[in-house]
C-alpha cells in the first residue's frame, strides 16, 4: 500500500482527470442522445431512418473501434486534435446510442391513455410532449438512463487506457512499467479510484430513482 | 389507428399535417443526405476514396488481399473463441454464485453480495489488465468480469419468478436443491436466455479491449495492418462493420427468443383454455 501513499498527487491527479472524463462524456452524450432519441420518435421517416441507423451502427460497435476511428481516421480526414477530444468525442458518440435508446423507452413507456388525454383536451404535438409526455418520460428514463450512465463511467476507463494520459489508466501504467512497482497494490488503488466514480454515481441515481418513482 | 407510424404520440394527419410532414420528412432527408454528401466530399478530397486504400480490404484480386484477410480472420477467429469462453465460462459461474447466492447463510450472502457489487462498479478494462500484470500466465486474462454480471443477471431472472413456483415445488416434496434444479433454474434460464444473448454482444465488443494488454484480437490486428496499409479509414470501416453485423444478428436473434418465450408464457398461463 505503499505505493499508492508515496504517489499519493499523482493517484489524485488521475482520479482527477478520470472525473474529467466522465463529466465530458456524461454532457455530451445526453446532449447528443437526446438530439438521437428525438429523431427516433420523430413524425418524419427519414429522421427516424437515420436515427435507427445512428443507434443500430454505433450500439453495435466496439467503443474501441469507434475510439480508433476517431483517433486515427479523422487525421486523415484533415481533422486535427489531440488524443484528450478524440478520445471523448469517441465516448459521446458510442453513448449517445445508448443514452438515445434509454430515453426512447422511457418516452414509449408513458402510458397510451395519457397521450390520447393530452391530444383530447387540444393540446398540440409540441404542447402535449412538453406539459404531459415530457415530465413523465424523464421519471421513466432514469433507471435505464442511469445503467446507462454507470456503462458510460467504466467506459471512461477505456478512454483513458487508450492514451489520454494523466488519468487513473495512465497513472498504473506508468508505475507498474516504467517504475517498476509491483502490479496488485497499483491496480488495487486504480480500481478503488474507479469504484470511488462509479459507486457514488450509483448512489446518486438510486436516490434519484426513488425521488421520481411514480406508482401506477 | 396510426399504423404508419407504430406510435401513439400523434394521431392519423389530416391532409394540412401530411403535406407539413412530408415537407418535413423531404427537409430532413435533405439534410441528412447534404451532410453524407459532404462526409463523401470531404472523403474525396482527402483522397480517400483513392483505390490503394480500399482493395487490399475489398479487391480480392489485390496482391496482399489474400494475406490480409488471413490475418483478420485469424484474428475474428480468436475475437469469438474468447467471446464464447467468456461467455459459457462465466454462465457456469455464476450459475454457481447464483445457487449460492440463493442457498447460503445470511453472512455468505452477505458477501457475495458485496463482490458482486464491487465487480460490477469495475471497467472490464482494468480488470483484464489487472489479470494481465498481476497472472503472469496468460490465457486466463480474458474476463473476470462476466460471471459476475450474469450471475447478477440469473439473480435478477430468479428473483423475478412468481414465488409460489418454489412454494409449489416445496409442497410436493422435493428437496431444496431440488427445487432450485428443476423448477427455479429451468424457469430462470428461458427468463434471461435474451439477457444472455445480449451479453454475448457485450463479450464480443469487450474483446476488443485485449489491445491494452496487446493481445491480438481483431481490433489490434486491424491497428499492426494500418501500420503498413495506412489506411485507417478504410480499415476501421470495415472492421466496425464486421462487428456491427455480427452484433445486429446477434440483438434481432435476442429479439426474437424474447417474442417466443412471452408468447409461450402466454399460453403456459391459461393451460385450460
């Protein structure tokens, strides 16, 4: 356990960069799954095609291979960016699949009756999606949103063992190889440095998924 | 009522709300369509769609095109192998944490419990390169991880039987083991058979995740052949969509175990009928 207390700035600062990721990666991908979600449900086919092929393509993708796409095959596109936004462009793309499908379930599990309510008393599409469907869809899609959430905080580690560097990844990496501590102690604190994201974030959304529950 | 649709958000348009929709729908293709063009475009002045890059992947009568897919496909071929090792290996295990799980004393369940919850809170990732740095043999390196998630996924298939099964099984008589064996399991078993197929889906795709310990399953072997190809475009195109079809057949075969398992339950519940 030595280890880990003489390098206690270095485990803090890639816990710290671990974090960073995560809170890029959760940003962007609900922004960008949101934009996916809706363009499933959307009235026009052709949105709905692209939407299916976006969620069908990445969802069934390694994140790897998408992280490499990004990192290798957009240089040759005349992109230019460092490791660090590829690495989370990748992220927010291979997530907003999924974050775009939990959503749609949630939209699809607000009961019929509701919607046939909300276009009976007048309202129009826009109105009965923000004022009825809207407000009972975010309480249905916080379970699935939230494994989906959790999937997306351990996927941060790929992002970062795929050469962000300063993260918890790189941090072992760079003790066990090129410092030549032994293996357990380090890998133990970078998987207690992962626990510590994705334990209280599992928490969090437990609480959140019993503050919004609705009984029906 | 909207059969064109599949959706219950908006009803059968009229003709003002067709004609705005088709507008829409016209606009929307438009849209999609320009940013493929420019994707397509900007492909093209890159160079990109120059014949070099694409026919060691694509021409068969390409000189390296022989020696290239014998390399991708040895390598999808241990991309499977270790997916359905994962993937049976860690069924039986957490078969086994599973029976356990249901059968032990409250302080081994306890336990369990905890393991499990760790388990699950840990990126694969780091779980492959702990086994990799920390068991020097290699072999075992693939997952640790999956036993536990389906053990979890058999917990969750069992807990969501109605209880009066086990209630039932007890009543005639059978042993504890007994019941778990020939009621719950069974039972179990179909419920999360689609979970399972999914989680071959998942395997696979965290395969790839053998590059950091530079194992070469596909992903990594695409990587060494851009070295010499220099075509990463095309390579991870074509690679991706290896993985995409596989998985896609893989989520649609789920699909449909999933649709026959709820019908036959269907039918199971009005035996009399």
């Amino acid at each position: 356990m030595n280890v880990i207390l003489e390098n206690l700035d270095l485990f803090a600062g890639g816990y710290w960069r671990s974090v960073q990721i995560c809170l890029f990666g959760l940003i962007g991908s609900l922004l960008l799954g949101a934009v996916v979600a809706a363009s499933r449900v959307s009235p026009w086919p052709s949105l709905r095609l692209g939407g299916t092929s976006w969620v069908t393509v990445l969802r069934n993708c390694p994140l790897t291979v998408v992280l490499f796409f990004c990192a290798f095959g957009l240089p040759e596109l005349g992109i230019r960016g460092s490791y660090w936004t590829f690495g989370i462009l990748g992220l927010v793309l291979y997530t907003s699949a999924f974050v775009g499908e939990a959503i749609r379930a949630g939209v699809n599990a607000v009961p019929t009756g509701q919607i046939e309510a909300a276009r009976s008393i007048g309202l129009t599409f826009t109105q009965s999606l923000r004022l009825v469907i809207g407000p009972q869809a975010v309480r249905s899609v916080v379970p699935p949103l939230g494994s989906v959430v959790i999937g997306m905080l351990k996927n941060s580690a790929i992002v970062g063992a795929f050469g962000v560097g300063g993260d918890l990844f790189s941090v072992s990496d760079r003790l066990t190889s090129a410092q030549g501590y032994p293996a357990l102690p380090v890998l133990l604190g970078v998987l207690a440095g992962y626990l510590a994201i994705t334990l209280p974030a599992g928490a969090v959304i437990a609480v959140l998924e019993r503050r919004v529950a609705i009984l029906r | 009522m909207s059969t064109m649709t599949d959706t219950p958000l908006y009803d059968v348009p009229g003709p003002r709300a067709r004609r705005r929709a088709r507008i829409g729908n016209l606009v929307a293709a438009a849209g999609l369509l320009l940013v493929a063009g420019l994707a397509a475009a900007r492909l093209g002045r890159q160079g990109q769609w120059d014949s070099r890059l694409w026919s060691p992947l694509l021409n068969p009568g390409d000189a390296v095109f022989a020696r290239v897919w014998d390399l991708l496909g040895q390598a999808l071929g241990r991309t499977l192998l270790a997916a359905s090792l994962a993937i049976s290996l860690s069924l039986a295990i957490g078969v086994a944490l599973c029976v356990a799980r249901l059968t032990a004393g409250r302080w081994w369940r306890a336990v369990i419990g905890a393991v499990v919850q760790v388990l699950r809170g840990a990126p694969v990732v780091i779980m492959i390169y702990l086994s990799a740095r920390v068991l020097p043999e290699y072999g075992v390196q693939l997952d640790g991880l999956w036993y536990v998630v389906i053990g979890e996924i058999l917990r969750s298939g069992i807990a969501a039987l109605p209880r009066g099964q086990g209630e039932a099984a007890a009543a005639i008589g059978l042993t504890r083991g007994q019941t778990l064996r020939t009621v719950l399991l069974p039972q179990a078993f179909r419920m999360m058979l689609p979970a399972l197929i999914s989680q071959i889906v998942v395997a696979l795709k965290d395969t790839s995740l053998g590059f950091v310990i530079q194992w070469q399953e596909t992903v990594r072997t695409a990587n060494l052949l851009i070295q010499t190809l220099h075509n990463p475009i095309q390579m991870f195109l074509v690679v991706g969509a290896i993985f995409v079809l596989i998985n896609h057949l893989l989520g649609r075969l789920a699909h449909r175990v999933e649709g026959r398992l709820s019908r036959s339950r269907v039918r199971t519940a009005h035996p009399g009928a």
